[in-house]
C-alpha cells in the first residue's frame, strides 16, 4: 500500500483542485459602519446543468483517526463544493488530478484553524474528514436535477498518515 504524506494547505498548492476559504491574505473592506470586516469573493461557486441552483446546507461530520486507508473518491460533474468549517478543529482534503485512467494518485492535505475549501466542479476528492473531533460544516453546493455523483474505487488503497 502506497503512503500518501499530508501537506499542510496553502492556495498555491490547492490553486488546481480549486480555492482556500481563510481570512489572511485575501482582499477585504470594511462594512455596517466600520464594525465589520468582508473578506470579500473567496470563491467561485459552480451549479451548471437544468434548474441548478447554489444550495447552503449544514453537517455534521464524525472524525476519523490517522492513518487513514483511501479507498475510494469522488467528484460531482454539475458543481462546486463548499466546506466551510464552524469550528477550529482541523479537517483532511483529498484531491486527486484527472488523469486519462481516471483519478490519480491522491494528494492530501490538513486545514489550519479558520480554513476552509471550495473543490472545483468535476474535481476528485476524498469525503469530509475531521481529524480531531466530530465537526460541524457550512456546506454551499449545487442543487438541482441530474446526478451529480461520480465515484471510483482504487485497485489498491493509498494510506494517508
């Protein structure tokens, strides 16, 4: 079984799978008489196909423990994926590039407190994994007819630790 290391998540290194939701560095203004600041246009939300529609939803997530076996990721061909945590505890990102086989080797990464990431549409990840604690998520995705589900199962599993 292949290990897959964790990255730490920057925008730089996530920049192909789609954006980081987190305060510092992005651009914001001062709003509501100057007592509240936007940090403003995080990400480009995605709802493509008949009578799509962005759709705000709220889970909340059991943890996992590391090392983890990666079996399986998945994408939705019709929109973005949100996860906006409501909580400091950290959470795994899985992503993995397209490649003519279908899904490539995964890449893994750990949230810092305050992040958060919206997955690009058509994009493979892994599932919501809270690393420490079970963990509430804001979730923006796209709603609206057609599966938007696609799912593949790796030959042999990747253990991400």
């Amino acid at each position: 079984m292949k290990t897959i290391p964790i990255r730490p998540l920057t925008r730089e290194a996530f920049a192909p799978f789609g954006e980081v939701l987190e305060t510092e560095g992005a651009a914001s203004f001062s709003i509501n008489a100057g007592k509240c600041m936007r940090y403003h246009d995080l990400a480009r939300i995605e709802a493509t196909g008949e009578k799509a529609r962005p759709m705000i939803s709220l889970l909340r997530a059991e943890h996992y423990a590391l090392p983890l076996e990666l079996t399986m990721v998945e994408r939705h061909p019709f929109g973005s994926q949100a996860f906006i945590p409501l909580s400091s505890n950290p959470f795994l990102v899985v992503v993995a590039e397209e490649t003519d086989q279908g899904p490539g080797e995964p890449i893994a990464f750990r949230t810092a407190p305050g992040q958060g990431v919206n997955i690009g549409r058509n994009i493979w990840h892994g599932i919501l994994t809270p690393l420490d604690a079970t963990s509430d998520f804001a979730v923006v995705d796209r709603g609206g007819e057609g599966l938007n589900l696609e799912e593949h199962f790796y030959e042999k599993p990747y253990l991400i630790k």
